[in-house]
C-alpha cells in the first residue's frame, strides 16, 4: 500500500484531481494509513480549489465533524 500512496501523492502534487481527492478519503477513513485529518484536509483542500464536489463536501463534514456542529 505505501508504494500506492507514494504514486498517489506524485500524481496529487503534479495537479491530479482525482489523486487529490482519493488520498483525502484515504487519510480521512484510515484506509492502510493512520488516520489522519489535518492531512486528509489538506489534500482534500488541493481537489476543492479545483472545484472537485466531493471533496469541498468532505472539507464541511471534516469541519462540522470537528467544531462538533
């Protein structure tokens, strides 16, 4: 798996949305990482300035989630 996220994490600072967006959820949900959601922000945060719905809908669950709103 971490050879897949080092792929993923190329791909994600090269601009690939989707990469992005699939390393968000992968951070958020733990998935073969540590579950982590400062960095699944800030992945998500890198997709949303794309316009990618997905992750600007994960970035206000994250923020709901922990401001307990």
């Amino acid at each position: 798996m971490n050879e897949r996220i080092g792929e993923l994490k190329i791909k994600a600072q090269n601009g690939d949305v989707h990469a992005q967006t699939y390393l968000g959820y992968i951070y958020e949900m733990g998935r073969g990482v540590n579950k982590h959601l400062r960095e699944s922000s800030q992945w998500y945060l890198m997709a949303a300035k794309s316009g990618n719905r997905y992750a600007i809908e994960a970035l206000e669950e994250i923020r709901r989630s922990s401001t307990g709103l």
